[in-house]
C-alpha cells in the first residue's frame, strides 16, 4: 500500500493494519472484537470470527463501489480524529451519541 498522507496517519494498531484502502471495511476490526458477544433481544450469542467475516462479506456484496469509498474514507477520518483527540479505542466502537456529533 502507499503512504498515507502526512494529515491522514492513524495511529498504528492491530485492529486497523496498514493496508490498501479497498481493505479497510474488511481488515480494520473496533477494538476487542474476537469472539464478540452480542446481546439480541435479551439473550447472549458469541459472533465466531468465520461468523463475522460471512456477514461482512455478504454487507460488502451488497454496497456499491462509491458507497465503499465513501465509508473507507470516513471510516479513516473517523480513526484520525480520535486519534488527535485522545478518544480511548473501548470507547471508539461502538461509539456513543455524544462521539458521533462531536466528530460529525
């Protein structure tokens, strides 16, 4: 992959390697993710990584290619901006209401 722009380095990190940007929707994983629990409708399932990545190969299936530059592009900004303001990756994803307005 090419280097990323002086203004537009995250951070390093396992959850979001330094890849292609056509890679970042499938590589960049939110903190603490392996064997996700997920609570629905107020029972527990664990999300086994083969699990996750058929999903997310069906969702990317589903999207169009602006629509993946898009949410590459934001996905990137969003991991710069809480970066630079020191937001802890826990509380990254899933974000809270008052994270998104501030970074919106």
């Amino acid at each position: 992959p090419c280097p990323y722009l002086s203004d537009l380095t995250p951070n390093s990190s396992p959850f979001h390697p330094h890849c292609l940007a056509a890679d970042w929707l499938h590589l960049w994983r939110p903190f603490g993710t392996a064997g996700q629990i997920v609570t629905v409708a107020l029972t527990s399932h664990t999300i086994s990584e083969d699990m996750l990545d058929h999903i997310l190969q069906v969702i990317r299936a589903s999207w169009a290619d602006n629509t993946k530059a898009i949410y590459r592009t934001g996905l990137l900004i969003y991991h710069i901006y809480c970066n630079l303001n020191s937001i802890p990756k826990p509380h990254r994803c899933p974000t809270s209401p008052s994270l998104l307005s501030a970074f919106l």
